[in-house]
C-alpha cells in the first residue's frame, strides 16, 4: 500500500493527470481505504508541489499541472466516497476563497479538495475574491462557515474585511469564520476576531468540523 501511495503522491509531483486518473480508478476497483488514498497519497503530493513551489524549485507552469492532476484524481474519487456511505452527509457548508488582491490558490485548492473529500458542501470562489462576495455567497448558500486564505501579508487585512461585512449584515452569529495562509496564525485569528486558524489542510478539516459541530 506504502508504494501505491508513494505513486499516487508522485503523479501530482509530475503533474500528470493521465497517471493519476488512472491510480484513482485503481484504488477505487480495488476497494482500498480512499481517504488514505487521498491524505497519504495525493494530496502528499500536492503539498510536496506546494512547498516546491514555495522554494522557488517549481515553476508557476508546473504548480498549475499538479493541481490540475489532483482535480482529475478527486473527480474520481469524490464520487465513489459519497457513494460508499463511509462519510456523514452533508457535514456543513463551507465557502472558500483567496481574498481580494491575492492570485494564490494552491494551498486554498488543497483545503477545499480536503474538505470536500470529507464530506462537506464546499463552495470554491477561487482567488482574488472580495470581502463582499464571500458574504453573498454565504449568505446565498447558507453556509455554515467561510473560509479565507492570504498568502501575502498586503492582503491579510481583507479577512478582518470579511468579519465586518458579516457583522455590517447583523449575521457575524450565523457564520463561523476560518483563516490560513502563510503569514497567518493564531494570535492573528484572534485579532480580527475569526473563530479560528488552521496552518494546513489536515488541521483545516478539524477546525471546520468543531466551528460546525
């Protein structure tokens, strides 16, 4: 199993979707843990692209492939985990994006990959997203929780934006609010107010289900 991992990891490291699509299917035929599957192997590789990136030792072209690889494994996957039954229904709803001013995504996909594959109703804005549009969207959707990600330390002021639109709108009650990204951390959480900060996507799944539990 180790190995199959190991593979499924490196298929997002090369950034082919042919190959990861194929193992998908492949723990999926074979009736393996998918979970597993997902944490162990492909997002291992997502986070590995991730932090090569961040090392300046991948290139924007290659960062693109290896979460575009990871979307055509959960395409598969996805479905089958719903369908086994081995998750809650509906676990809650969550609207993600990176805020206003910020084009980072890799680290927002993988929470919101993350968050999916654990049964949550997720509501992908993608980047460069104003405070405005994640309160519609909450609003629109009925979330459970919004979910705000900064990569730049010129941008992390857009999050306290969001809790002020939220209480601007006398809804701050009904919506909890998570934060991450890498200038953030848990004395920032508090600062602004949010209800809670998560450093990476394991921990940002834990978070979302206390916040809606």
């Amino acid at each position: 199993m180790d190995e199959f991992l190991k593979s499924c990891a490196q298929s997002i490291i090369d950034g082919d979707g042919d190959v990861a699509e194929t193992l998908a299917k492949q723990a999926v035929d074979d009736g393996a843990p998918l979970i597993d599957v997902i944490e162990k192997g492909f997002a291992a590789g997502i986070r590995e692209v991730g932090r090569l990136w961040g090392e300046g030792e991948m290139f924007l072209p290659e960062l693109v492939m290896g979460a575009e690889a990871m979307k055509r494994a959960m395409a598969i996957l996805e479905p089958s985990i719903a369908g086994s039954g081995g998750l809650k229904e509906a676990a809650g709803r969550v609207v993600i994006g990176t805020i206003e001013g910020d084009i980072h995504d890799i680290g927002k996909t993988l929470v919101a990959t993350m968050l999916s594959a654990n049964g949550f109703e997720i509501t992908d804005l993608g980047a460069d997203v104003p405070a405005g549009r994640f309160v519609d969207e909450a609003e629109e959707k009925r979330a459970d929780c919004i979910a705000i990600s900064a990569l730049l330390t010129t941008t992390m002021n857009g999050q306290k934006k969001v809790i002020e639109e939220l209480e601007n709108r006398s809804i701050r009650g009904q919506v909890k609010v998570m934060v991450g990204g890498a200038p953030c951390n848990d004395e920032w959480a508090k600062e602004i107010g949010a209800d809670g900060y998560a450093g990476d996507a394991v921990a940002a799944v834990a978070l979302a289900r206390s916040l809606v539990d």
